[in-house]
C-alpha cells in the first residue's frame, strides 16, 4: 500500500478492491460502509431535517467519507451519517456528475453518477448484508486513534458502549452516527440540549454521582468487612453489618450538633423510614449477592471473586460522553481528552484490573436497567465482557491496567 495505513478495516478493504481493480467488490464494500456528508453546522442547526449537497471546488464532484476517513472536529463543519443508497435516491439531473468517495487517499474513487449508475448503487445496497460496524465487535483506528499510552487507557475504559454500539473504541475526535443524531441520543437518554448540560452530565459521571449511593453503601461495607476479615463476606454478614451502620447513622443525625450558630437539635427520624431503609438494604445485598452468583457461573467474575464498586458504571460511561460532547460539538477535543484521562485515572484508583472494573461496570448497568430478569439488560454486558476479555484485538488486552 505503498507506505498508506488504511485507518479501518473498512478502507482497507475499499483500497483492496480498488487495487486489484475489482469496482463491484468496492461497491459491495461501499454499500456496507456508512457515508458521511460535510454540512455548514449553521445550516443544519436552522434546520436540522435538512441534508445539504456542497460540491468540492469546480463543481463536478461531491465529497463523502467513510468513518475512518472522517477529519479532526472543528465547530464550522458537521457531518450527516447517510447510506449509498440514500444518494442513489436522493441525486436528480442537477447535482455533481461524480460522488467523489475519501478524495485525496489510496482508497478514494469518483463514481459518475448517472441514473445506470445509481441503480447499480441500489442494487449493491439491496445485496448487502449488514450496514456499518458490527455491535458486539472490538473495532479501532489504526490511524488517527491512540492504541497506546494514558489517553487509550481513559478510552478504553469507555469500551463496553463502543463494542456495544459497534463503533470505534479509540476515537478521540469522535464524530460517531453524526451530528444530528448524537444530538438526538443525548436528547433522548441524557436530557442535554447545550454545552451546560454536557459539562454537568460528564462531571456527574466522572464524581460516580449518578450511580445510586444505596449501591455504593452496600457494596463499600462489604470492602470493609473484606479487608478487616482478610476473606469473603457471608451474605448474612454483610446483611447485619449493613443494618448496624444505618441504625448508627439515624442515631448520629437525631444527636445535638454545634455549629457557628450554635446548638441545633434535630428530630430524630421517624422510626418507620429508618426501618423501611434498612429493609431495602437487606433486599439488595441479596440482590447483588444473586447477580455475583449468576456472574461467577457466567464467567464474568472468577468463582471467588466479588463486586468492588458499582462507580465503574459512571466512569464507563463519562470515557463515552466525553466523545459524545465532541460529536455535538457541546465540548471539544481538548475537552474530551481531559475527561478521559481523569477516568482511566479513577478507574484505576477503585480498582485492580480490567476485569475487576467489567464486572462493577456490569452490575451498575444490572441494577439499574435488568431488575433480576437476566435479559437483554444483562446478556449483552456479559457477551461485551467475554469479547473485550478474549478478543486479541481487545485493547483491554494490549493496555496494561497499571
């Protein structure tokens, strides 16, 4: 390839078919990969509904790109996520004569656009088996993402969402399903509309605040216990040390307090709350309890392994918001490299290995969305943890943990 990385698989395989001269297998390959088209951010937040053809300087071509090709963010140009097809239907008489596919690589070709043509183009798309990445999948940037050193590590740590959406887990300068779509996902599952609301999701993330602090109760008595034991914790235990430290804490908080002001009284709390509270927290560590028992049988924990924390769970998830700020232009690269650097660096302070960090991940997104039922909930984290775990290309595998 003449000294060329291609970045992905996916121009790798287009400058294969080119090379060898093989225009129905790029095709093929061209129909399986998503293409994205340059926009003016203005234009498409006046009206986001809308999609833009901008022809390259002459006039003659229109310029498209496929995932790894994608340039660096910047806040003037966005790019829409499209599928060959959707040119095929979307071209008439007065646009460019030429599609001009990743101009300026070893993989780039100019289609001619004529209605022959873009029938073929349909007729590739209606022969495709699949469209985009894989979910379930490890994919990276062999070019243009870091493979190595302390920003893939805060990358990696987001791995469990990439490989399950199927996207590039190093991608820093992250453009994911385009702009408008991102901004529609943060919408819908994080109620961010702007910048403010981005930078206050991500720190609640990366403080582990959005994970319920029962959880957190629970599981930090039991690490208590552990480290004064030297050994595993009986259920029971956990359960009766649990509720000593609820009790003490509703006698502290009824006890007189002096402060600046002052002495001040407080009530104590109504005995019914407490007791209700301690109920609930013999009810979860029975629940976690049953999950650890179905992850060791799973092999997603070791057969006397256990549950450090549930905060992996935020951090996972702020190494991904962090690029998710960059692809709706909410935060910036510099922004996002920051972000990811302080979870690696939390990640590693709460816990001892990839692994480790996997199975806390995995129980928080358990608790919170799977309700004991081991459904799609739990089954997808348990088949994205074998796969970061066995998977040689798993940068879990290539990342040292320390």
């Amino acid at each position: 390839m003449d000294g060329w990385t291609a970045p992905s698989a996916i121009e790798r395989e287009l400058y294969g078919a080119k090379a060898r001269g093989d225009w129905p297998g790029y095709l093929d390959a061209l129909a399986r990969a998503e293409l994205f088209l340059p926009q003016h951010r203005a234009h498409v937040d006046a009206d986001p509904a809308q999609a833009r053809f901008h022809p390259m300087p002459g006039g003659a071509a229109l310029a498209v790109y496929t995932r790894g090709m994608l340039p660096a963010p910047d806040p003037y140009t966005v790019y829409l996520r499209q599928s060959l097809a959707w040119f095929a239907n979307a071209w008439d008489a007065r646009d460019p004569a030429f599609l001009a596919v990743n101009p300026g690589c070893p993989a780039e070709a100019y289609l001619t656009t004529t209605p022959a043509d873009r029938a073929r183009w349909r007729a590739h798309w209606d022969a495709a088996p699949s469209w985009g990445l894989a979910e379930g999948a490890v994919h990276a940037l062999h070019t243009g993402g870091p493979l190595h050193g302390p920003v893939a590590h805060g990358l990696a740590v987001g791995a469990h969402l990439a490989v399950s959406n199927g996207e590039f887990w190093n991608a820093l300068a992250y453009h994911g399903l385009g702009y408008t779509r991102e901004r529609e996902r943060l919408r819908k599952w994080w109620g961010v509309t702007d910048s403010a609301g981005w930078l206050d999701a991500l720190r609640q993330l990366l403080n582990a605040e959005a994970v319920s602090p029962v959880w957190e109760f629970a599981l930090r008595v039991r690490r208590v216990l552990a480290s004064d034991f030297a050994g595993p914790v009986d259920v029971e235990h956990w359960r009766h040390a649990a509720e000593a430290g609820l009790r003490r804490g509703a006698e502290r908080s009824a006890e007189p307090q002096l402060t600046p002001d002052g002495v001040t009284v407080a009530e104590p709390r109504p005995r019914a709350e407490v007791e209700g509270e301690i109920a609930g927290v013999r009810r979860l560590i029975g629940r976690i309890a049953r999950y650890e028992q179905r992850f060791r049988a799973d092999g997603l924990l070791p057969p006397d392994g256990w549950v450090r924390s549930v905060e992996g769970w935020d951090l996972g998830r702020a190494s991904q918001m962090a690029r998710w700020g960059v692809a709706t232009r909410y935060g910036t690269v510099e922004d996002a490299e920051r972000a990811v650097l302080r979870a690696g660096g939390a990640v590693r302070r709460t816990y001892r290995s990839w692994a480790d960090f996997s199975a806390g991940y995995a129980l928080g997104r358990c608790l919170h969305f799977d309700e004991e039922e081991f459904g799609e909930w739990y089954t997808s984290s348990l088949a994205t943890h074998l796969t970061l775990t066995t998977d040689p290309a798993s940068p879990w595998l290539n990342i040292p943990w320390r």
